[in-house]
C-alpha cells in the first residue's frame, strides 16, 4: 500500500550548518532534515536570459518590424513583377525572425497556464492514500466539493421544473453536454415524480450526440450484444454483431451459421443500389401535372436532370426517376447512388436542386411538403410497409443462396429436408398470403435486421421496409439436400453518418470490417454491410424453421427465454 506521510518534525531549535560542525554527537541524516529549507516556487520565465518584461518588448518589437518589412518587400515585387519566391539573404533572415519571434508570442501566453501546473502543491503531504475526498452532487455527478457549482446547478433545475428555462436549451447555454443532461434528468425526476436510477447517465460521450442523434439527452439504456458466427459468406467469414434482448436470437443465428459453414458456405449477390426520395407536386390541371411527368420520363431530358441533381453531392448520382399522378398531383421517385451513406438526406438535396430547375419552365408547379426536406415519404415509401418498395427496390436488393447437405440437416439442424420444405410452403408462402401480408413471406427476418441495425447505428424505424423478404427452400440432388434463399429488396444501411459515429456501434462496424467510408470503391462497405444482414438473414432462418420443423420451439424458448428472477422483487 502506497501511504504516504508528512515528514517528520524538528525536536528542537533549526541548526545550521556551522551548528552540525560544532555539534559532532548528532548525525548526519538528521542535520540533514532539519537544514533544509523550502526552496522558492520555480517558474517558467526563469528559463529567460533576460528579464521577462525586457524579452517581451524585444519579441513584439522584432515581430511587428519584421512583418513590416517583408509587407514592402513583397508589394515592391509585385509592382516590378519580381516572382515573390524569389530572396534575398535579408529576406531570408527575415522570415527566420518572423517565425522564431511567432513561436516565443505564441508560448508566452501559456506561461501562465504552466505556471500553475508548476506552482501546484503536491500531495505528499495527505496522512492517508487515494485521491482527495470527492462528494456526489445531488445530480449523480462525482466531482471535488464546489459549492458554487452545486447551488448553480440547483437553481438551474428549479428554472427548468418551473419552464423559465427550456430544456432543449441547456446544452447550449451551459455548453457541457453531461452537465446539461444531468440537470435534465434532475428535472424530468421532480416533475413526474418518478425515478430514473437504473437509467445510466456516466460513461457516455454526450458530445458526440449533439445536433446529430439524439435531442434532450436524460441517460442512455444497455442493450447486450452478442456474437453470430462465423458466417462463412463469399468465401469470407464474418461475425456478426447482433443487439437484443430477445433470448434464444444469438443461438438460433449462430446455429444457422454453423450449418451453413459445415455445407461450405453462401452466395450473396447485390441486385441494385438506389435511395429514393418522392416528393409530390400540384398543378391547376390534370393536363399541365402530365405534361411535367412526360417531361421527367423523357429520355432526352435525363441527361440534364441528372447534371443538376448529381450537383448536390460528390456521391449522389441520379439513376432514374418514376412518376406517378392522381389528379392535378404528380408524385416524383427520385432514385440515386448515395455511396457509402444511407443517403435520404443526400437525395433530399439533389431533388430540391431539380425542383428549383423544373419552376422557370413550370413556374405553376406548386411543391407540396417542402419543410426542410422536400418529401413526401408515402411514394418514396419511407419507414413503413409498401409494394414500391417490395417491387422496385429500395437502398441495397439482395438475394442471398445456400445449398445444405443432407447430413447437416440432420445431424446440425435436427430436422429432415422434407420437413423443412413443407414447412417453408405452409407457413412463410401460404400462411402469409392468407394473412395478406405485404413482404412478409419468411419466418422472422425482422429479427435479425432490429439486432444487426441497432448494433451497427442504422435507423430502427427503417426495419420495417429493410426487413422486407421472401424466404425459399427447394430440395435438390435428387431430394438429398436443401436449397435455401432469402431476397430482400430494400435493406437500407450505410456506413458513415448517423448513429454509425458512435463508439459503440462504430465497433460493431469495424468488426464487420466495414467501418466509415471506403476510400477506394465508394459505397462499397454499405454494399458489403447489406449483404452481410442478408446472409445472417438466411442463417437465422434457416434455425427457426428447423426448430419448427422439429419441435424445439417451444422448448427451446422456454429454457433460454424465461428468467429465473422473481418479477414481484424487481417491480418493487
């Protein structure tokens, strides 16, 4: 144990140094200790060869002389047409001047700031080890005592609960992010009457949230995340992130990895990468809203659309655009490349720049749901269940295959191939189409889209088109083996922007081996991240409809899904 002490007393009288040499009987050590004497605080300018005050005059002087010289010098060149790369040893000497007299300026300001590091006492002079004695702010924020700083913070929850001071605002006018959310959090605590103690509040970058993910931050909440694989995709392998708190999800993924392993492995193939953004215009006729869409959809007049729109972006290129009319109103689907990003943002961009073009020669066109953004999502269609979507694609179409051996259905999936492909027919076909399900033709590949989008920093609400997907199994080699393939039409990923800067989903990214932009093949690493989700799609699957097939569902849930802890303690 590091304990540190003060040092020891004198007894007696301070001796010096024609004492110890009278005094013989004492001994050296401690004449030692009692001759010494604290030395005076060094500072930084007694570095200086000369008075600090004299330094100064003689550095601000040469700067600013300096600095006038080489301004005449320089306009002389310019005047009688001297390239100013051109010097003279004076000139030279000059520049020499101006930079060393810069860099002593520039560190003269932090003198000061050294000084108190410098000048600070030491802490040997503490009885007892550790750090000095923190106390805990009635906000749950760790610090050194600061009285001033507790009552501040106090005054600024009371202006908060009684609304003199807006919540959204406090990032802004206490300019400390964790700080701010620490008095939120106080706030919401006094006026709802309920606490947020299992809320997390410390360990978060609250900084890099700010304006980008998250508004009005209180905390954050932990979700687990576990480890698929390895999926053995392309000849790659890949282990994949999955958070959740749904029990069984990891295991039965992971099953269906090794399954796929053990028979060699999956194929994913990219089909069409395009975002797509729809806003919806209006006309005072239905004839004037055609001749605008007969505009759009003529092939002559692509050329032109696409130079404006690819403006908005180094990445966004125009693919094509689909019209559609209802009335005097004219829905516009823009579709472009959007490299590495998801790119709603970036296309929203490049249709706003087309929209301004289309009004010098459709100066009645009236843009409808411009706020910021011009869209209007239904056509688009964004974050809800569409047949656009579902037919022509949307962000990354992927179709992702397997061959399973007969011997790995059996022994790895407990199940038989028959089985599965009855099973695939009643349940994810004919059980959807009775239920009218609208790209919903498979057993749960929601599931393992939510995981995989939360744990890499996609946007969750888009789960619902990017988990669109028809699942198909078909026995092959004379009824041996099973084929399997998953085609999911609009899985809408990327990797930079969002909630892909975060730590922690920027780990899960680099893990997949796809973190941020790639610098070589833009929009390659959101390509490879879409094909990933699909081939971890086909092994979760796969898993699930053996565990129907089998039996195991209930029981596997029952064992794996259920806590053991009582839910009365808990609560209370």
């Amino acid at each position: 144990m590091d304990v540190r002490r003060r040092p020891p007393k004198p007894s007696g009288p301070p001796t010096n140094s024609l004492d110890h040499q009278q005094n013989k009987g004492s001994s050296s050590a401690s004449a030692r200790v009692l001759d010494r004497s604290p030395s005076p605080t060094p500072k930084a300018s007694d570095a200086l060869p000369l008075p600090l005050y004299l330094t100064n005059c003689i550095f601000f002087t040469l700067f600013f002389s300096v600095a006038y010289y080489l301004l005449h010098r320089w306009r002389d060149k310019i005047r009688n047409s001297t390239p100013l790369h051109v010097l003279t040893l004076s000139d030279l000497a000059a520049i020499l001047s101006l930079i060393a007299s810069f860099i002593y300026l520039l560190g003269f300001f932090g003198i000061d700031f050294v000084q108190s590091f410098i000048a600070r006492p030491s802490n040997d002079h503490w009885d007892v080890d550790g750090p000095p004695p923190t106390t805990t702010t009635p906000l749950g924020i760790s610090h050194p005592p600061c009285p001033k700083e507790e009552e501040a913070d106090e005054e600024l929850v009371n202006s908060v609960v009684s609304g003199d001071i807006p919540s959204y605002s406090l990032e802004s006018t206490l300019g400390d992010c964790l700080r701010a959310a620490s008095i939120r959090r106080e706030a919401v605590q006094r006026i709802t009457g309920r606490s947020l103690s299992g809320l997390p509040l410390d360990g978060f970058d609250y900084d890099s949230i700010l304006g980008q993910c998250c508004e009005m931050p209180v905390g954050y909440v932990q979700i687990p995340v576990g480890i698929a694989g390895p999926l053995l995709l392309n000849g790659c392998e890949y282990s994949v992130p999955m958070a959740t708190t749904e029990g069984c999800l990891v295991a039965s993924t992971n099953r269906g990895c090794k399954a796929i392993y053990a028979s060699g492995g999956a194929t994913g193939i990219l089909l069409r990468d395009g975002m797509t953004r729809a806003p919806v215009v209006r006309f005072p006729t239905a004839k004037r809203a055609t001749d605008l869409k007969f505009f759009l959809e003529d092939p002559l007049n692509f050329d032109t659309l696409a130079l404006v729109f690819n403006k908005s972006s180094r990445f966004a290129r125009l693919q094509g655009i689909q019209c559609s009319i209802a009335g005097k109103n004219l829905y516009i689907r823009f579709s472009c490349s959007t490299g590495d990003a998801m790119g709603m943002n970036m296309v929203s961009k490049g249709v706003q720049n087309v929209l301004d073009f289309l009004r010098s020669d459709f100066c009645d066109m009236d843009v409808i749901g411009i706020s910021g953004k011009c869209s209007v999502r239904n056509f688009c269609s964004d974050k809800k269940p569409a047949a656009v979507n579902w037919i022509e694609g949307r962000g990354k179409s992927v179709v992702c295959e397997a061959t399973i051996s007969e011997e790995v259905v059996n022994k790895v999936l407990k199940t038989t191939v028959p089985a599965l492909v009855e099973l695939n027919m009643l349940k994810n076909l004919a059980g959807s189409a009775v239920a009218g399900a609208l790209g919903g033709f498979n057993a749960h590949a929601a599931n393992i889209v939510s995981a995989v989008f939360i744990a890499t920093g996609q946007d969750p609400a888009q789960n619902i088109e990017s988990s669109h997907c028809i699942t198909m199994m078909e026995a092959v080699n004379n009824g041996k083996d099973l084929h399997i393939s998953v085609t999911m039409p609009s899985i809408e990923v990327g990797t930079v922007g969002g909630g892909t800067q975060l730590a922690s989903q920027s780990a899960c990214l680099n893990l997949l081996g796809v973190k941020g932009a790639s610098k070589e093949s833009p929009g390659s690493n959101a390509r490879l991240l879409a094909t990933i989700v699909a081939g971890a799609v086909l092994a979760g699957e796969l898993s699930l409809m053996s565990a129907i097939a089998a039996g195991q569902l209930v029981k596997s849930h029952m064992k794996y899904n259920r806590s053991s802890r009582d839910v009365t303690k808990i609560a209370s």
